[in-house]
C-alpha cells in the first residue's frame, strides 16, 4: 500500500525532469492512488537498507528483500532500474522495516509511518524545498540520505510467501507506481499473491520511467 495521503501532498510544485525512455502506454493508471506521477532520476543506483530490527521468528526481511531487488531489476529493459543493498545506513536511499520497530530515523514534521496494516511505502514532501522529497535525518545525527521507508507487517499475513509478496508489492511503489491494479494476477494488485511482477506491471513501470517526474528525489 502506498501512503496516498503524504504522496498526494507531494503533488503542490512539480519539477520537470527529461525522460530518456520511449515507452508505450500503461496497463492501467499507475497514479490512482496518489494523484502524481514520481520515480527516482533514470538510472541512478537506489541503495536499499534492510533493518532486522523486531524481527519475528517466523520472518526472513533479507531474503525477501533481495527476491523483490532481483524481480524488479530484471523489469528494466536499459539499465534504468539500479536497485542495490547496503549495510551501510548513511548510504541508504530507501529503509524496509518490520512495522512496530523503532525506526534508525526521525522523521521530523513528516508523520511516521503507520504500524497497522500489512505493509506501506512512505515517503513526505520537503516543505523547504517544493517539488522535492524530505530527506530523514538519521536517529544519531550523523546525516544520511534516506527518502524512502518501507513498513511490513509479518503478523498481518498469513504466510511467509505472503509476506514476501507484499515486500515485492511494495518495491512497485518504491519505484514509482502509485497504485494499485484492479487485476488479482499482478503484483500491483492491492492483496498481492504473486512474488514477480506481471507483464502488465512492468509496461506499467517502464511507461512511468519514460515520463518526466513531478517530484525530485
């Protein structure tokens, strides 16, 4: 699920960005949730930060992190998907958590994200600079560039395959499709049962990576 009413808000200022990408039309509206088209510059490596933290016995963050990076990375046809892991939190661009779990940072007058639900993409606009993402500070005031937090909830689903989809579901929004597709066979489907995207998911992806952005992250 993505955060509809913190992205809907990122929509006041658009920045322009050229896109590099020839695509054809989407599957179905990749907005529908949030009422603005974003995704990351074309090509830039987007450094992916698993936190363990709270970890339930019956879950494995890792590895569905890095099912969802390989999914996803295969989508893009140029190089234009970059996604990648780091130990390193300074470095990271996008956090995935188990929801509940105290957060590695603060998120100032961005609300947090939520702890109910199975799983959310979340990210708040920057309100001293219009048309861009809020970077989070880190909890220990060393800096960092994260823009990006991923909140899963193991107890709401009831499998690890389930879970694992949802974490998959949700690098959809990560990357840029702010919504949900009405078909139960995509990925993008609002209660994903599958752990790849579907044809229709990455037309959707490589239709919105060819538009320009109108948010900067």
């Amino acid at each position: 699920m993505v955060r509809g009413a913190v992205i809907a808000a990122c929509a006041v200022s658009a920045a322009c960005e050229v896109p590099v990408l020839e695509t054809s039309g989407p599957a179905y509206d990749p907005t529908s949730l949030t009422g603005v088209l974003y995704h990351w510059p074309t090509g830039a490596n987007i450094s992916v930060y698993t936190d363990r933290t709270g970890e339930p016995a019956e879950a494995d963050l890792a590895r569905a992190v890095n099912e969802a990076i390989a999914v996803w990375n295969a989508v893009g046809r140029l190089g234009e998907i970059r996604l990648g892991t780091t130990t390193d939190l300074r470095g990271a661009d996008v956090i995935v958590h188990h929801a509940g779990a105290v957060l590695p940072v603060t998120t100032g007058d961005c609300e947090p994200p939520p702890t109910f639900g199975s799983s959310y993409t979340h990210f708040c606009p920057d309100p001293g600079n219009p048309g861009r993402v809020l970077v989070f500070s880190l909890s220990d005031g060393t800096g960092g560039r994260v823009r990006m937090l991923v909140s899963v909830n193991r107890a709401a689903v009831d499998s690890e395959d389930i879970f694992r989809a949802h974490v998959a579901h949700e690098f959809g929004h990560v990357l840029g499709i702010g919504a949900h597709s009405g078909v139960n066979t995509d990925l993008m489907f609002g209660v994903p049962r599958r752990l790849t995207p579907s044809a229709p998911d990455a037309q959707t992806l490589r239709y919105v990576l060819g538009q320009p952005s109108e948010l900067r992250f």
